[in-house]
C-alpha cells in the first residue's frame, strides 16, 4: 500500500470522527431530522421580508396544525415566495439547541421546553407568539393491576422524559394525593420511570411498568396493548384546557422579519380553522404527514381515539402555562422563574382582529 492511501484513510477517519460534533454545533444531532422539505412556491409569487423561514415540529397528532398546515400548503399560501424549510425533532430540548443555534426560526413545542428556554437564557432566546393545541395526554394503566388512582401507589408509572411537561404533570398529581416521589431520581411511593415514547409501548408489553402518563399517540397505542384509559389530564383544569403546544420564535427572527412572523400566524389560524371545520379530512391529512415523516400511518384504532381527545386553538392559555410552571417549582425541577415577557401575543391578536375576532390574553406575562 502506497503513502498516500494510509494518509486518506487517515483523513477520512477524522472526517467521520468531527461528524458528531458538526451536526452537535448545527443544533441537530440523534433529537432532530433535518427533512430538507422546502414548499413549492410559484415563480412569480413575492417574497416577504426573508427568502426563507425555518420552522420545526415535532411528528406527534399535538402538532398537527404544523403537520396539516405543511401537508396542506396553508402556511405556504401565507408565506407568498417566502419559501418553508421544515426540520422535525424528537424532543424539545433540541429544538430549543435549535433555536438558540439559529438553524430554526419559527417553531411548535411544549410548554416545558419553552419555560426552560426562556428562563436559562434570562429570557433573551424565544418568545411564545401563538398557542397551538390543548390537550391529549391521559393515564393509562394495567387493569389487572390497577383499578383506580389510590392503587398506583406502589406501581411504576413511564413518563415521557425528566423535568418534561407530562413529567411535571404527574409529579404534581401524585403530591396532590400526598403521596412522596424523589423528583429527580423518580423513587418513592410511586416509581416514576422516564421513558422514551417511542419504547413505552414495549414496556407496557414486557410487564416493566405498569401504566403511563403519556401524550396520544401513545396514549392510545397502549390501550390497544389492553391498557385502560383511568385519567383524562384535561378533567384536572378549569374547562377542561390547558396548553399541550406553543408556538414560538427566536426574539432575533421576530424582530428582524415581524412580516413573516405574521404571515406564518396567519397560516397557523387558517389551518386551525381548517381542521376544525374538516376534522375527517384534517385527520387524515395529519396522518399522510406521519406516514411520510415516521415511514408507517397510524391505524385507525389509535388515531381515531387519540384525534378526538385534543383540540387545536389559537389562544395559548397562558394562565395554565404559569400554572404548570408553578407545579415544575412545587415539584423541585425548576427554581421560580420570572416568565415576565414570555409572551408576544400582539402579532396574533392583529391577526386574530383582521378576522374580527377578539384578542387573546397573555394572563399578564406579556412583553413590557
């Protein structure tokens, strides 16, 4: 073998072993797929203020506005020759990475990963611009093992990741029956067990836990793996909402390009008013856009079941926000934060008021 063949290889070798890092350094890495979907535009339509706006979601049923809203060109429509680029994630921690890494500008998350972002970047990274979804996250559990709330004592009970917004939920459920779990490590008088979504059904099946607090799908997937549905989350607020998705921005991107910040609020109404008005065919739309980003539909067994218990909407219901920040600090994942200036609702209720509807409110945690 030649000198110089020794030394490629060499240089390949380093190439390969500085790919994590890249991908790290650009926000992405294992929580994220860049799917490198940019909308058609037509040729002689006007671009806004950016040629491009980069938006993430993640491929779940709670962020079917941006699913349905991509699938069916709604938020293209408002954009004009402003063209989409669209990344999926798996987890909101890396969305945020995302956001602060400037790879995406625009993006549906939860209510967790957004007080997190918000609070460890003293309130300089995001602002909250739009709700999106309430909704769709419930208790599920083993009948033959539990047969109502008091006998979850004892029991292991998944969640979806530490410190995360279904986390938070249930950590504050179980200190309301008086019950003691250690937050961080999860052992108690429940074991609370962190668990990818994605693996949770396979848990249930082996017997390693015994029900979870979960948003749909999985939720839904359990029950046709003979789990029951023993809590609705929704039943625990004040008629029955609270957020389960926000929409939000990098402050940088929103100051620069207020008019494609609007534009993509704009196709965010329209598609929430879309699928409100086509449930069916919105249903079924979300369901392409999963088929295409996850390579399997879901069936009807769990889509139909899980589609029904979340509502899409525009107001992002701060004061529940606030609450289940409340709950993160009562829990001891999260010391008191000031969520003053969290919100930027004026875009929205400009574009809510051109529809002559009314303002929604940002329950006093606004920009000042």
């Amino acid at each position: 073998m030649s000198a110089a063949r020794p030394l490629a290889a060499l240089r390949i070798l380093a190439a390969i072993a500085a790919l994590p890092l890249l991908l790290t350094a650009c926000g992405y890495g294992s929580e994220s797929t860049d799917d490198d979907e940019r909308a058609e535009v037509a040729a002689d339509a006007e671009k806004l203020s950016a040629d491009e706006v980069k938006i993430g979601y993640f491929p779940n049923l709670t962020h079917a506005t941006a699913l349905v809203g991509v699938q069916e060109g709604l938020l293209q429509k408002e954009l004009g020759g402003t063209r989409i680029k669209a990344s999926t994630f798996n987890a909101g921690p890396s969305e945020i990475e995302a956001l602060n890494a400037g790879s995406l500008d625009i993006g549906w998350i939860g209510p967790s990963p957004s007080i997190n972002g918000y609070t460890k970047s003293n309130g300089k990274n995001l602002r909250i611009i739009s709700g999106s979804a309430s909704g769709g996250v419930k208790l599920v559990v083993n009948p033959d093992r539990i047969k109502s709330p008091d006998d979850l004592k004892g029991k292991k009970i998944a969640t979806p990741q530490l410190g995360n917004t279904q986390d938070v939920a249930f950590l504050h459920w179980i200190a309301e029956k008086g019950w003691k779990v250690d937050a961080q490590s999860g052992k108690g008088d429940v074991s609370v067990v962190r668990t990818d979504n994605k693996i949770t059904p396979d848990a249930y099946k082996s017997g390693s836990i015994d029900g979870a607090w979960v948003p749909e799908p999985t939720a839904s997937k359990l029950v046709t793996e003979g789990a029951k549905v023993l809590l609705d989350e929704a039943d625990l607020w004040p008629d029955k909402k609270f957020v389960i998705t926000n929409i939000i921005v990098s402050q940088k991107f929103l100051e620069e390009h207020p008019d494609v910040v609007e534009a993509v609020l704009r196709g965010s109404v329209r598609t929430n008013e879309w699928i409100n008005a086509n449930p069916q065919k919105a249903k079924a739309s979300a369901n392409a856009a999963l088929e295409k980003l996850a390579g399997k539909a879901l069936p009807a067994e769990v889509i139909d079941p899980a589609w029904e218990s979340i509502t899409f909407l525009d107001d992002p219901l701060a004061a529940t926000l606030d609450s289940q920040a409340e709950h993160a600090v009562q829990a001891g994942l999260l010391e008191k934060p000031r969520l003053k200036g969290i919100y930027d609702l004026a875009p929205l209720n400009k574009v809510l008021e051109a529809d002559g509807r009314g303002a929604v409110d940002d329950a006093g945690l606004g920009v000042e």
